[in-house]
C-alpha cells in the first residue's frame, strides 16, 4: 500500500462514525403538521421572534453551534432596517421534547414565529407544539422529511442540491448518469433525491450501486460499480458520500480499478471543500459539486468575526442570519399578516448570506446555489449562483 492511499484511509477512517452519528441525531421520519391563523403583528412595534438552539445538551458542540447561531442571528438584527425585532433565546439541550416545552413557552411569552431548531425531530416536536396557534417554524434543519404545516427548514436539502447538479450536468451533455449510494439513511435519502432529479429535468439513469459503509464494503463494490460504468454507458457518476465519510477512500478506489473521471465525470451530492485538507485529493480534482455563492460566504464571514472578536461561524451558522433576513423583510412589508404561510414563501424569496432563497409551501425551500471544482487543489466557480428566481415557486 502506497502513502497516498495510506492517507486517504486515515482520513476518511477517522470520520466514518461521526458523519453517521450526526446524521441520526438530526434526521427521523417524521409526520408533517396541520396550522392554524399565523399571529398578527404590528410593524411599528418591536416583534418578538424565539430562537430556539441545541445548548443546554451537556455537549460542548451543541454549545458552540447555538452560540454561533445566536450571534449570526443578532449580526442580522444589527444589519436590518426598517424592522425592530425583540430576540428571545430558548434552550432545547438538543432535545425534541424539551424543543415543545421552550416553544409553547416562546408563544405564551409573545413570540409571533420561531427560528430553530436544528435537530429534526426536535423540529418537529416545536412545530407541533405550537401548530394551533398558527406560529410557524423556521427550523435549522436540512431534512425534507420534517417540513409541511407549520414547518419550515431553512438548511439546504439533498433534493435542492441534486436538482441544481443533475440539471447542470444534463447542460453539460453528462444526460446518463450512474447513482452510488452508502448503504444508510442518510445515504439512501441522498439516492432518492438524485433519481427524482434524474426524472425531472430529463436525465436519464445508468442504474444504481450500494456499498457497506466500511472499508471492506467499498472495496468489494468497486468493481460492480466499475463495470455498471463501463456496461451502462454512464458519462457521470453521482456519489451521495461525503468528505467526512466514504468519499476519499470510495473515489480513490474507483480511479485504482479504471474508472477515468476524464471519461466519467465525478458529481458530489455533498460539499467536497470541506475540511479544506480534502481538496488536496487526487480523485477528487475536476470533480462537479454544488456551493453557496462564495463571494457573499466569505463577506458575511468576516463580518461575523469583526463583530465576534475574530472568531469564525459555525458552517451552518449563516441559517441564523438567513432566518432574521427573512423575518426582517417580511416585517418591513408592514402587513399584519407578515407571517402566514403565503407570505413565507412569496415567489421572490429572501437574499441570504449565501445568496437567495425561498421557502416552499411543502415546507422545504429552494437555494441559489454555485457549480463548483477543484483544480489544482483549489475551489473553482464554474457556473455561478443565480441572483432571481426564474419561475413561481411551489
């Protein structure tokens, strides 16, 4: 074994249990919610919004992600015009029934909408909590499964990520396309959204590979994988693992038994620069993978630190920012009505830190995002973000 695939191993070794402990921490199948009349506001009053966050849970990550949160959302409230919001922070201790506790005191205290939480299933539970009340949730999440009724998530879906890919790929000429999926949850949910996107926007499939997520697992699935390839005639290859988990050893391991990503084009469903140590990746060079638009990241990034003494934000710190942005601009239409669930997801959407984005009347939402790659193991824009949504949303 040469040192290269020595690294490649300890690198993704490292992170195998901990990517799949967060997903199931933070995504169940879960049961959308009916809602009654949103609360009505007084623009010219200061509106009081609960943010509900993961601390209190004994767990310093927890810790750290809330209070990230907390200031991306005070940062927002310090950069809005026009609209004067009243933020109370309610501890949830990563906890879905804590999450109904805080949120039905959020509403008794006057909350007219909640921002948070992160975790699904404590999503859930605070959107149920308040359903009848017509209070509407805009939860941290990115798990499709957790939105309708009142709830709504903010963080970006493997639906809304294999939609902007696969339609960029069938742009490129890359029309039929191989999905390769680890055998979980997570995974498997990544798979579905790709093959939904493969029917939306005309791709066509070149099939479907799984593998046990360990190392023995990747390496017998490499060569059926190689040959559904070669047999299929796929120009791209769709692989739903990630940084943290399979993808260094998986990819690495395809290009060894000839599959040529000159000839098949690698497409990631999640994002390939994070950590940034995982773009000095062979296999992963010229591969396509989805982004915020990265000028906007990186400004709101240093504004976070200015204000916060240097320190950087969380990676899904900016959905507390996103959050209040669109709290903000909703108040400043000065309709009492400024958080029904028509007014949310209004056609134009709201402009993020990332860039725009809208909420559907499923619950989930639909982002702006960037095509990216990584050549000569640096991140580059090769189709930017869009600034407008094109068409009406749903």
């Amino acid at each position: 074994m040469n040192e290269l695939t020595r690294s490649i191993r300890r690198f993704a070794t490292r992170s195998f249990l901990a990517a799949t402990c967060l997903f199931l921490a933070a995504c169940d199948d879960l049961p959308t919610l009916g809602s009654g009349p949103s609360p009505k506001i007084n623009g010219n009053d200061a509106v009081i919004v609960a943010l509900l966050v993961p601390s209190g849970s004994g767990q310093a990550s927890d810790d750290l992600l809330a209070a990230s949160l907390e200031n991306a959302a005070r940062l927002a409230i310090s950069e809005l015009q026009g609209a004067v919001i009243d933020l109370r922070v309610y501890q949830t201790a990563g906890s879905a029934s804590r999450a109904g506790i805080v949120a039905n005191q959020a509403a008794n205290d006057g909350a007219k909408i909640i921002l948070g939480p992160v975790y699904a299933a404590a999503a859930n539970a605070a959107g149920a909590a308040v359903a009848d009340r017509g209070i509407n949730v805009l939860s941290f999440s990115n798990n499709s499964d957790v939105a309708g009724g009142n709830v709504f998530v903010l963080g970006n879906t493997f639906e809304n990520t294999a939609n902007r890919l696969v339609s960029y790929a069938v742009s490129q000429g890359k029309r039929k396309i191989l999905v390769v999926n680890g055998q979980d949850v997570a995974e498997e949910k990544g798979r579905t959204a790709i093959n939904g996107a493969l029917a939306r926007f005309g791709a066509t499939s070149a099939g479907n590979s799984s593998f046990e997520l360990s190392q023995n697992g990747i390496s017998a699935a490499v060569p059926g994988i190689r040959n559904a390839i070669n047999t299929n005639g796929a120009q791209a290859v769709f692989l739903t693992s990630g940084t943290a988990g399979a993808l260094p050893i998986l990819s690495q391991m395809m290009v060894d038994n000839g599959v040529n990503p000159a000839n098949t084009q690698f497409i990631g469903l999640q994002r390939w620069d994070i950590p940034v140590q995982a773009l000095d990746l062979p296999s992963l060079q010229g591969g396509w993978f989805a982004i915020p638009s990265p000028g906007l990241a990186t400004q709101f990034n240093a504004r976070y630190a200015a204000a916060n003494d240097g320190k950087q934000p969380h990676a899904i710190a900016g959905l507390g920012y996103d959050g209040i942005a669109a709290i903000g601009a909703l108040i400043k239409t000065g309709k009492p009505d400024a958080f029904s669930a028509a007014s949310l997801t209004q056609n134009s959407g709201f402009r993020g830190v990332g860039g725009i984005f809208r909420l559907r009347s499923d619950g989930t939402n639909e982002r702006g995002l960037a095509i990216a790659t990584i050549s000569n193991k640096q991140v580059k824009v090769i189709d930017a973000a869009p600034t407008s949504f094109g068409g009406a949303g749903s």
